[in-house]
C-alpha cells in the first residue's frame, strides 16, 4: 500500500483548479481524472467520482468532452426546448454514470448473504451432531423419567421449602398437588 501511495505521489502533482472557486483546494492531474472537468467540490473535497443516492453531486464528471459532446455543449447553452431526448440522454450519461432509479434498483446480494447464513448454519447443526455423537459422553442415570420422579417424591418426603417452594404446592393431607 505504502509502494502504491508513493508511486502515485511520483506520477501526480498537485495544481490549482480552473473550475473551483476555493483558493485552498487543489486537484490530481490528467494521471488521476484525465480531460475531465471539474464541476464542483465532491464529497470530501477531492477531484474523484461517486455514484451515491445520499450525495447526488460527484465532484468531476463522469466522461471526459470529446468532439462529439462538445457540439452538445455549445447547444446546451441555448434553449432546452431545442433539445431532442436522446441528445439529453448523452447529455446526462457524459456527467452522471446511474440514473437515480439504477442507484436504487436491487442488486441481489441479499441472495448470496443468505445462502452463506445458511450454509453457516448448516455448519454448526452438523458439527453440533458430531459433538453429540463423538465427544459427549451417555446422559447420567438421574435424567431418566423414573429418577427424576424419585427425586421429586424425596423433595416431597423431606419437605424441602414448605413455604414457597415445591412443597409448598403440595397437599400432604389429599396426597395431591394443589
């Protein structure tokens, strides 16, 4: 990464821009956007190009004015009017790369993310099954239903926690549950 930046700094300079009105800011040369101008401020300043729904105004344009579009631009100048809707198309695809719409359409990615939460998940069930038929021992005697019946009429026999507990649920005159 460092070997990127500095051969980056080696091949751009730094020099004022024609088209902004802020004294301070400065933009890459051709090595970064080429023949294309600078329209406004961007994101963060800088003379790089975004397509975000949440910052519709990229800082330079998306192409660069080639003798087919700078026809267009002179007739950009007069009336809109004039304007067939394909050469407003061109127009708009010189500056922008998406519409709005294809910003916002869906992509599909969900699909992808799902079908690795699923095979995730699939994962642990399985190793889940491994770990309880390889690695866990049997269950101890005392989690059958009988043993764990036992235990409860010992707790009733000893009268453990009479006054809120098990015991105190049930009725040792009727020899029932309350």
């Amino acid at each position: 990464m460092a070997n990127n930046l500095l051969r980056m700094r080696l091949v751009t300079k730094h020099i004022p821009c024609k088209n902004f009105n802020l004294q301070t800011a400065t933009c890459f040369t051709k090595a970064k956007i080429g023949k294309r101008e600078i329209v406004g401020y961007g994101m963060n300043g800088q003379a790089n190009y975004i397509d975000r729904a949440d910052f519709p105004m990229p800082a330079i344009r998306f192409r660069e004015i080639t003798s087919d579009l700078s026809g267009l631009k002179a007739k950009e100048k007069g009336d809109w009017k004039s304007l067939s809707l394909e050469e407003k198309k061109t127009l708009y695809r010189a500056s922008f790369c998406q519409t709005f719409a294809e910003m916002n359409a869906p992509t599909g990615d969900w699909k992808f993310m799902l079908s690795g939460i699923f095979a995730a998940c699939s994962m642990v069930i399985w190793f889940y099954v491994w770990m309880h038929k390889y690695v866990y021992g049997p269950l101890p005697p005392s989690f059958s239903p009988e043993a764990q019946k036992a235990q409860m009429q010992r707790m009733l026999d000893l009268r453990i926690n009479p006054i809120e507990g098990i015991s105190s649920k049930y009725d040792f005159e009727n020899d029932r549950w309350k």
